[in-house]
C-alpha cells in the first residue's frame, strides 16, 4: 500500500464546526433557562438540572464511543488490506 492509495479524512469545514457549537450553547442555554423557571422547588429544579448534566454527558460519551469503534474498524481494514498486499507481492 503506497501511500498515494490512503484515502485522506474528510474533515467537517470550520462552518459547521461553529454552526454545531452555537446549536450545543444555545440548547443549554434555553433547557436551563426553561428549569431554572420552572414554577416548583429548588430541589425539583436541581434534580431535573443534574438530569440534564447527566444527558449531555451520556451523548458525549456516546458520540465518542461510536466514533472510537468506526475508526478502529478502519484502521483493521486498512491492516488486513496491507497483509493482503505483502502477501500478494511474496507470491510475485
């Protein structure tokens, strides 16, 4: 495998990178601006704010996990694509 074949990452344009961080400051901002009003004790308003920590964290923790086990996956198949190739140049 020359490195010519290797297929270079797409990576997202600095666009949607500021347009993906705007969207995330603006969902906090208005779930907690809409706890934080809510007409019911503090202790309510806090449960449903750690709920919300908790959620942003779990998508995170997903979102990275997803991505670890796809790149994984493409770093196996990029292995097993050189073996094949050494093989096939051995048999040459």
């Amino acid at each position: 495998m020359s490195i010519d074949q290797i297929t270079p990452i797409d990576r997202p344009s600095s666009a949607w990178v500021n347009f993906s961080y705007v969207s995330f400051a603006g969902s906090i901002l208005m779930v907690g601006g809409g706890i934080a009003a809510l007409p019911l004790d503090w202790w309510v308003r806090g449960y449903f704010a750690i709920g919300m920590v908790m959620l942003v964290q779990s998508c995170f923790t997903l979102a990275k996990s997803l991505r670890d086990m796809h790149e994984s996956g493409r770093m196996i198949h990029r292995i097993e694509e050189a073996r094949t190739e050494r093989l096939l140049r051995a048999e040459q």
